[in-house]
C-alpha cells in the first residue's frame, strides 16, 4: 500500500481530507432521531462480522447524558501516512459514498435509509470515537462532526474493535432517557451477523 495518502483508494470514504463542512452542513437538514444514530453505527458493526463470516457483538449502554456502542470488529481503519502520521477513516466527517445522498441507500431495521456515521456525527454537540487495532488504538473527540483535537494514540484494550460514544444529554438534544432498551433490542434483531446487548447504566443486571 502506498504511504501517500492521495493515493489511497477510496472504498467507504475518500482519504484526501479529515473534513468536508459542506458534507456536514447539508447531514445537518435531514437530524435522525436517537435511536436511528445507534442503528446506523450498529451498522457499521453488522458489516465487519458479515465480511469476516461470524457473529459480531455490540454493546449499547445508555448513561445519564451519553449512549455508547462498543463493538468487537476489527477497529476503525487506521494508517500510517508518508510523515509517519497516524490517519483514520475520516468516518464521521466525511460522507459514506455508498449511502449518503444515495437514492437506493439500503433500509436500516427502523424502515429509515442508512446515510453513514457522519449524519450522526453532524446532529450530535459532542461524540468521541475510539478505535482499537492490531497495529494501535487511538481515540478523538468531535463537535458537531468537526474534530476539535489531533487523534491521540490511546493504550491498547487487549481486543480490537470501535468504541463510539455520543454526548447527547445536552439542552434541546434527545435525551438518552428517551430511548427505550426494549425499542433498540427490538430493532437490532434487524442485524443478521451482530449481536447486541443493550443496558441502561445504574439498573439492575
């Protein structure tokens, strides 16, 4: 694989830059509902197990003010550019060329078409990816789609996969409370290669 990271080919996402603000302005018209934002990432989760042939795991936990999905794939693709610097799939930043403005996008299981991680990414004030890979991990906050720091180089977990947590409890915002477990359990049997535990954090387990 070339280190030039103009030339690497663009399968989901184009690698030329972390960011496209027109993207995210236009993801901004079209806000899907909370429960949509989980199913969308899920997605993303289905997709790794499905191509690797086995039964993924997900777990979606819903805090006071957050929702996280933790999953079990092989972690965001992450590389390593010319300068030696670490450059993951910008996923939550620039468009998923399969789904988003796509007129036949595919269903996702709430009968809503799927548009890629940025049209979660643009609607929530804050959201944190962290990746875990075989060949490191690394975690970076964004604000309303934007990065607002460099991707930091985070200690390995001792398992691959992604770690995707949107700040959500915020003023106007859907509340996490809001969501109801049943509703996402439901709706993820809709995931043919992922299973998914759902939890609300303070219940009884």
């Amino acid at each position: 694989m070339s280190e030039k990271r103009s030339e690497w080919v663009t399968q989901t996402h184009v690698w030329a830059s972390d960011v496209d603000p027109a993207h995210l302005e236009q993801a901004r018209r079209e806000p899907p509902s909370l429960v949509h934002s989980v199913l969308e990432i899920l997605a993303y989760a289905n997709d790794e197990a499905e191509s690797q042939g086995r039964r993924g795991r997900a777990v979606v936990s819903l805090g006071p003010g957050d929702v996280r999905v933790d999953d079990d794939g092989r972690g965001t693709d992450t590389r390593f550019d010319e300068a030696g610097r670490a450059v993951r799939k910008p996923v939550m930043a620039t468009r998923d060329v399969r789904f988003f403005g796509v007129s036949d996008a595919p269903l996702l299981p709430d009968g809503e078409p799927r548009r890629g991680m940025s049209s979660v990414a643009a609607n929530v004030q804050r959201l944190w990816h962290e990746n875990h890979r075989e060949n490191g991990a690394w975690r970076q906050e964004y604000r309303w789609g934007v990065p607002v720091d460099e991707l930091v180089e985070v200690p390995f977990r001792g398992s691959t996969g992604t770690c995707v947590e949107l700040g959500v409890g915020e003023p106007g915002a859907s509340e996490p409370a809001a969501l109801s477990e049943r509703e996402v359990e439901r709706l993820a049997l809709g995931f043919g290669w992922l299973e998914v535990t759902v939890w609300r954090e303070g219940s009884a387990s």
